[in-house]
C-alpha cells in the first residue's frame, strides 16, 4: 500500500493525521482487500475536513469496490 498525501491537504499536522488514519483503517481491514494487488491512496483536500470514522468508511467501500472485477 503506497499512500500520499500533498501539500494541498494541509499543514505537516494535519497530512500525517490523515496518513496514520488511512493507514490504520487499512491496517483493519487489510483481511478483506483482494490479493494480489497493489494500493495507492491519493488522499484529497477534503479529506482534511472529515473525521476518522468516515475516512475509513470511504476507505472500506473503495476496498470492497477494488475486489469487483
């Protein structure tokens, strides 16, 4: 899993904030990502305005999303 975060998110603060919430909602669900394949996570501007609970609820719903052929 390859995950960043630009500038654009925010201050230093705020883009490792969202980087350890992607990395633990992936880090809980990682049993149900498909196998085999490789994730990059391109984390947005809004993603600093959310909290962690939604952050990895959209996560859940790309993973699921990436497992459908």
């Amino acid at each position: 899993m390859g995950i960043t975060v630009s500038k654009k998110v925010g201050n230093a603060v705020v883009r490792n904030r969202v980087k350890r919430w992607l990395r633990e909602g992936y880090r809980r669900m990682a049993l149900s990502a498909p196998g085999g394949t490789d994730l990059v996570i391109i984390a947005r501007p809004a993603t600093a305005n959310s909290t962690y609970q939604r952050t990895a609820e959209e996560l859940s719903e790309l993973i699921a999303r990436a497992g459908v052929p």
